[in-house]
C-alpha cells in the first residue's frame, strides 16, 4: 500500500491553480442576470461567476455603470470604455467586482428594454440588482413580475436599509453604510489620540456585503432545486450587514450599557497586540517617493513571558516588572506607556530590523505590507492568490486570485471584465433570437 | 467640517458637473460649466473644497470630468467636459508614458482602438499581438 504524501504536498497537488482549467465548474448551468453597480451588486455577481456561473452583466448603453468613472487611472488605451467611445476608459475601481462576466448594454427606461429583460428572466436562474428600493418594481422588473413568467427565478436585490421602515427611501454607499451600521463606532483614533473615527479603505461593506448575498444566493438555489421548486425574492440590507459585524459590541451595550469605544491600532482586550511605527523607511535609495515612508509592523506579545522577552529586546526591563501582569498592562493609561517605548526603541529601525529581532526572540510578529510587497511574495504567487491572468481583451493582467481552493471545481479568473456591450451579438441573438438587423437598429435607437 | 463640493450644480441651468476628485484633489482656479459655460471658482486643498464655488471670470483651468444636464442625460464634446489622458503621466519625468507591455514584459492593450476593434468578445488588438 502506498504511503499518503505529508499534508503539504497533497494539498499543492490537490489545489494547484495552474490546473483548475483543466476542471468541471461547480456552478456550470447556471444564468445570472446582473443589473449592478458600484461594489455591492456586482461583487455579488462575481462571486457566482468565478464558480462558473454564467453571469450577465448589464448596464446603462455607451458610458455603462458609474464604477467604470468612479476611481482615477481610468486609460482609455488599456481599458476602453466601448465601441461607442473607444478614446474613454475605464477606471481601475472596476477591477475586482466583475471577473469572468458577459457584458450587454441595455437602458432600462426604455418600453423594449423591459420586453427584452422579460424575456431573459424567463430564461433565467438568478438575478441580481442593487438600485433603490422599488426602482425595478416601479420599471415592470421586479421579483413580482419577474415571477410570473419565470416562478423558478432567484432574485436577489441588495439595497441599503431594506424594502420597507421609515429609513429606506436614500441612496446607500459603502461609507454610509458603515458610518450608520455602527463600524465607524469602532474603528479608528482613541479619544485621547485624536478621536476621529477611520473609514476602511477598501469598500468592505460592499465587498462583504456582496459575499453574504451569494451565500443568500446558493442557499436559494438548494432549497429550488433540492425541496421546493420555486425560486425566492431575497432581500440583503448593506447597513444591516455592518451591524452584523459588530462583534460583541450589541450584546456588551445591552448587557452593561457600555458603549464600545474606538482604539485605533491596539486592541482593547490584550497587550501587546497592535501596530507600531518602525522610524526608518524599507527603501532609502528608492526614487520613488511613496517608498521613502516609514514603515509599521504588527507586534503581539500578551502572554506574560512573551511580554517579558519584548521588554528584554527593547531594554525597558521596567517596564517587564511594572506591567507584568496583562490585567495591569491592558489598562488604557499603560497601554499608551507601553506602546510609546515600543515606538521610541523603533524609531531607528526599518519595519524588517524589527521583525528580524523579533523573531530571533520569538516574539509573533508581522510587518505591514503594501501591495508591491504582497504581489512579490512567493507564498501568495505559488497558491495562486495572485496571479497573471492572460486577459483576452487586455492582455497580460496582474490580478488577485480567489481565496479559496476546491479540490474538485476549483473557482477560477478567466478574464478580469470587458468594454460595455462586448457581448451584444452573444447574448442579444443567442438568448433572445435577434437579428444582426434588429441589434443595429436597437443600437443606432440607444436602446443597447 | 468637510465640504467636499464633489457636484458642482450650476446655478444658472441646474446642470450636475462633477469634479472628479483625482485631478481636483489639490487644485485652485476656474472651472466651468459644461452647459452654460459659466465660470466658477472653486479651491480645494487635499480633496476638501475650502473655497467656492462662486461665479468667477477669465478662462477655465479645468474642465468637469463627466457632466449630466437636469435630465440626467450625459453631456460630452471637446471643450465642454475634460478629454480622459489617453496614457498616464510617468511619475518621475512627468511625461505620457504610453504602456504597451506589462511589468514582466508580456504584451497589453495599449494602442488607439477603433469602434471596431471592440467588437467581441475578444479584443482585435490583443489577438493580432499573440500573432506576432
């Protein structure tokens, strides 16, 4: 009998990225409609199609969905926005949410747009949409309609503060969401080093609030398939999803009144274990200005004997004696204390001095990396967390993996998105039967 | 308090010009709308507007990335909203720097496309360079 390789190897070999094209897709079969925009609806959509779905991506005819303008570095040389008008770009804010999607035109106001979406529902599994409550409705689109030509339709609208209640009638963002969700609550500045809360960079209600929805999504679909038979109207509040990730912070409210407070970079319940600032820059020869900032690194060190070794590496053996116990040290005043004399031992060192005399102490630490550093690493490029994809309508594209790996039909990025309307001649005349005619004449009408 | 002046709504024809924050984020001058052409001033430091926008006079330093009338309907044409860079300035010698290879040197898009270039699924352009 054959020996079973150690874990490591038979997970290389099970999950190698490299031949995940070379395997059946778990959500082949299945149709999306995606009538999103922004983060929220579309990383939703997404989702589904790097497991295979075939997910389409409509949206407003020549200048498409406001994410395409939204961010900076929009070249129209290496992503143009469409055949309408080839001399504008698309913005990078648009990588990221629409991978591996067919991409129509199609405005929605319009008598034949709500013909022609009618009868894509009908052929349908899902649709997506993340405008404002009852906008699909009041166009003849909503599930209620939807429904009737198709009762085994999923439909799944992501909203900001749901269908109904007084607060729902606003357009939601991503830092609305946040800020009323209650996460600004929480994050940020200490009240005595500034106060200010702190927007999460990355759109994280939208990229996670896109992740519950298919989840919601696939939930549906098993309860059509596998007991009912019948599709499901789904409804996913963006604000309501932040609350959702507050933690224990309700409970802690409810049960003493306490308000949870924001604590910047260290962490309210053990010390040490935040960030500090390390003084020197990892890259003082480099011309590039970005790189001559200082740099930071996460140190965690709340056990008592690893507490005392980073007092040993930091010469502060008082501060070893004073703080010994983590009840004494994980009061807000010693914290500041603490932090500070972490700060002033690195002031002279790059974040990689530090780790590097951490870890002869063996003391867990992690510098902070940006994306030049992450995209370097060969642990995220051997794994396929990032990976060069082969865009066929861009060429060869830098571009972040899925994070997960499945062992049989493995979720995969064929293509990172395409110009609006790419796939009108696909779509249109093989899902609807038009004519080459009849999607001129739609197109020269603005209608796609 | 932050004042971020992101839509600048004329007064005159009500039309919705939007100074996109990239080339806006440092910027003191005349901007105008694209409508009407009426010009105003606007300052803002680090992304906030600090001053304006008031109806000003003299030439526009900087068009509106992207403007809709009342309707809602886009407004394009040369002199009337800001043309999109065609290639991004290189950081160090501050000139256009057109891109036609990646980091590792591999081919991508990156020349001027046609109408028909984009149409498909697959872009004319990068099956005509896996040819060569």
């Amino acid at each position: 009998m054959a020996t079973a390789p150690d874990f490591e190897t038979y997970c290389q070999e099970l999950f190698d990225h490299k031949t995940a094209f070379g395997k059946p897709e778990v959500l082949k079969g299945y149709r999306v409609l995606s009538c999103t925009q922004y983060i929220l609806g579309p990383s939703c959509a997404s989702y589904l199609a790097e497991l295979g779905a075939e997910v389409i991506k409509i949206e407003a005819p020549r200048r498409g969905e406001p994410m395409r303008h939204t961010t900076p570095f929009n070249e129209p040389l290496l992503y143009p926005l469409s055949r309408w008008a080839p001399e504008a770009g698309t913005g990078l804010g648009f990588f990221g949410a629409n991978p591996n999607e067919e991409f129509v035109s199609l405005d929605f106001h319009r008598p034949e747009a709500k013909q022609a979406m009618l009868e894509l529902a009908a052929k349908t599994d899902v649709m997506v949409q993340n405008y404002r409550p009852g906008t699909f409705d009041r166009w003849g689109m909503g599930y209620q309609h939807f429904s009737k030509v198709n009762p085994r339709l999923v439909y799944q609208w992501l909203g900001g503060f749901g269908g109904w209640g007084p607060g729902r009638v606003r357009a939601s963002y991503d830092i609305l969401g946040q800020a009323q969700g209650g996460c600004f609550g929480i994050t940020g500045e200490a009240a005595d080093r500034g106060g200010t809360p702190s927007k999460h960079t990355i759109w994280l209600a939208d990229y996670w609030g896109g992740m519950m929805a298919a989840v919601q999504v696939l939930a549906a679909l098993y309860w059509r398939d596998t007991v009912s038979g019948q599709g499901t109207f789904i409804e996913y509040s963006q604000v309501h999803g932040v609350t959702r990730m507050l933690e224990y912070s309700l409970p802690l409210y409810g049960r003493y009144g306490v308000r949870r407070e924001r604590w910047g970079n260290w962490d309210t319940e053990l010390c040490v274990h935040g960030i500090i600032q390390c003084g020197k820059s990892s890259y003082p020869d480099s011309k590039n200005p970005q790189e001559a900032e200082v740099g930071y690194i996460l140190v965690s060190a709340h056990h008592d004997e690893d507490f005392k070794k980073l007092c040993d590496v930091i010469g502060k053996k008082d501060l070893a004696t004073t703080y010994a116990k983590h009840d004494d040290r994980v009061k807000a005043e010693n914290q500041g204390t603490i932090y500070d004399a972490l700060e002033a031992w690195a002031k002279d060192k790059t974040k990689e001095d530090v780790a590097t005399l951490l870890d002869k102490a063996g003391i867990l630490n992690q510098p902070v990396w940006n994306a030049k550093e992450v995209s370097e690493q060969p642990h995220w490029k051997l794994r396929g967390a990032v990976q060069w994809i082969d865009d066929p309508m861009f060429g060869d594209l830098h571009h972040q993996g899925p994070a997960f790996k499945m062992s049989e039909t493995p979720p995969r990025i064929k293509w990172a998105f395409k110009p609006v309307g790419a796939d009108n001649e696909k779509v249109y005349g093989r899902l609807l039967g038009w004519s080459k005619s009849k999607i001129a004449q739609m197109e020269e009408a603005e209608v796609i | 308090m932050i004042n971020q002046g992101l839509v600048l709504t004329c007064t005159k024809c009500s039309t919705k010009n939007f100074l996109d924050p990239y080339p806006f984020w440092n910027f003191s001058g005349n901007t105008k709308c694209a409508t009407c052409d009426t010009l105003y001033a606007v300052k803002f430091v680090k992304g906030q507007q600090v001053s304006g926008p008031t109806v000003s006079s003299g030439k526009a330093d900087l068009l509106p990335g992207y403007a809709e009338d009342k309707n809602g309907a886009g407004i394009a044409g040369e002199g009337k909203i800001r043309p999109a860079p065609q290639a991004r300035p290189d950081p160090f010698s501050g000139k256009q720097k057109q891109i036609t290879q990646s980091v590792r040197g591999k081919p991508v898009s990156g020349r001027p496309v046609k109408k028909e270039d984009l149409v498909g699924s697959r872009a004319r352009v990068i099956a005509d360079l896996h040819k060569t």
